[in-house]
C-alpha cells in the first residue's frame, strides 16, 4: 500500500511499514513541513496514498472524507505522548495491513484495538 507519514510522526514506524512492502513517504522529505491541513488531504488524495497521522482533525469526515481519498489512519495515543508509544500503534497498524486494507475507510489505530468507519 501506499502510505504518507504526516510530520507529527516524522519518519517513526517508516522502516517497520517499508519492511512489511509498503510503499511510504514521509512529509518531511516531500518539504511539505508546515503545510494546511486541506493542502496534505489533497497531496494524499491524489497521489493515492494513504494518509497516517496523529492529527484528530483528520477524523472529521465531514471536512476531509476518507472515501474520496485511498482511506485516513489517525494514530491514537493515551497519556504522555512518546516515540516508543506511536511506534507501539504503528506495530498494530502494521499487523492489520497485512490481513486488510484501508479501501477509502477512515481508521482510528487505538491502544489494543482498531476502529474503522466504512463509508455510508
């Protein structure tokens, strides 16, 4: 799959995900750092990548629908957020990606648990 890693995670979890034979870009290396919100939603949507970020703002499906895109993934961390934390939920995200794949779904990586929000 095609992800983008937005630059609230840097490049934490890209080997992990490049292992598993994705394909990820990050932010960072495309000098988007700083760009609006809507601005990476269109860069994802028509590069069809996927877009994984810890930006709650991303779940909003009525400002950024997940079906016009390859799909959003928001990356959920309790408590004090840490590298060793996202690097915990990107392990999870992993591990679904290799039995299921975002199809323009809106998915919600939690401590434990993923929750998805299929389009209506």
């Amino acid at each position: 799959m095609k992800l983008k890693l937005d630059e609230n995670l840097g490049v934490i979890g890209k080997s992990l995900l490049q292992a598993e034979g994705h394909d990820v870009m990050t932010i960072f290396e495309q000098h988007m750092t700083g760009a609006q919100d809507e601005r990476v939603y269109e860069i994802c949507r028509d590069e069809g990548r996927i877009l994984v970020t810890l930006d709650h703002d991303f779940a909003h499906t009525l400002r950024f629908p997940p079906e016009t895109t390859a799909g959003i993934v928001v990356i959920e961390c309790k408590g004090r957020l840490s590298p060793s934390m996202i690097l915990e939920r990107m392990k999870e995200l992993a591990v679904m990606l290799r039995t299921r794949r975002n199809n323009r779904e809106l998915w919600i990586v939690e401590p434990g648990r993923i929750r998805i929000h299929e389009p209506k």
